[in-house]
C-alpha cells in the first residue's frame, strides 16, 4: 500500500485495512480523530513500530515524559516537528516495511 493509499483509506474506509500492522492500524484510527481507539488497539506492544507510533500517541496527548519512554523504547529520537508531520514521517517509514 502507498502513503497515498493509505491516508485516503482514512477518509473513505469504515475501518482499517485488516492486512496492515497493528501500528499502521493505530495510526489509522487516530488520523480518524481516534485517539483513545488508537491507544487502545495498540495496547502494550512493545515491537519497536509499535511504541515508536505509542510515543507519537503520547506526545500528541501532550504527556512528554511518557512519550520519551516509548521513544526510547522504539529506538527513535525524540520527534520535535509538527504533529501531522510526525503521524506522515512515521506512517511512511512503517508502509516500507510492509
């Protein structure tokens, strides 16, 4: 799937595409103005895509010290760039994973 893809799934589709990540999907909620569901649905994974989209979480949530956590949990520096730009850069980076 492409970024493009995957940012117009989050304006057109009811729910996120079953065959991406558990982070992806999260990333997918919240740019659906789903904060807690996205929190929610990444629960406590610790993979490092996981908490590095946790830290974003976080950070967005206003929380540092817990974003901080989970950006060295994910092996990320800390991310000082606009929000949105930040959902973008990570959302990229994880659908080359795939």
């Amino acid at each position: 799937m492409t970024f493009d893809e995957f940012l117009q799934s989050t304006q057109t589709a009811d729910s996120p595409p079953s065959a991406l990540s558990i982070a992806l999907r999260a990333l997918w909620y919240d740019k659906r103005n789903g904060w807690k569901q996205a929190h929610d649905f990444l629960g406590d994974g610790t993979d490092p895509e996981s908490a590095w989209v946790h830290a974003y979480l976080h950070r967005r949530e206003g929380d540092l010290s817990n974003a901080r956590y989970w950006y060295d949990r994910a092996n990320q520096p800390e991310c000082t760039a606009d929000l949105d730009q930040e959902w973008q850069q990570i959302a990229q980076a994880l659908l080359q994973l795939t």
